[in-house]
C-alpha cells in the first residue's frame, strides 16, 4: 500500500467481488437513482461498513472464530481505527 506519498486521497488498492444476480440487480439500480457508477457506489458502502462499529460487531460476533484476531473499532474524531483486543492478564 503506498501511504504519504502526497498521493492525496486517490485510490490505490483494488478489491474484486463477485455479486449474486440478484445484488447486482440492487446494486444498478441504487445507483441509478444516485448518478453514480456502480462500482463508486461499491466502494462507498465498502466504506461506510467498514466504519460502522456497530455492524464490525456484528459480524464478527457472526464469523470471528480466532479471538487473537478480533478488532475493537475506535472512533476517533470522524475516524474509525480498528485496535486488535489485548487477552493478555
């Protein structure tokens, strides 16, 4: 990941998925009716999940199965940084 670079807030790093027929269907249609691409509107609810505590919860409550790697989201300011839990004693 390039970081600092005076790379400004453009988008380096890539991430395909593959949608069910039916997702897609939903996905061209929300953005449709926002004008945007369906792949900008991808990324934006990439993003807004991503910083959502509430649903990073619930799916990790859902699929986390090694609790070393379980995050604890931290809002700070307008961010959300995620914080590995410390099982130490």
């Amino acid at each position: 990941m390039i970081e600092g670079k005076g790379l400004g807030n453009k988008k380096v790093n890539r991430v395909n998925m593959s949608l069910s027929n039916k997702y897609n269907f939903k996905l061209n249609r929300l953005a449709t009716a926002c004008n945007l691409k369906p792949t900008t509107l991808a990324g934006m609810l990439v993003e807004l999940s991503l910083d959502n505590p509430e649903l990073i919860e619930k799916l990790q409550s859902e699929y986390c199965t090694y609790s070393t790697y379980r995050v604890l989201p931290v809002k700070k300011g307008n961010e959300v940084e995620y914080l590995l839990e410390d099982k130490t004693v």
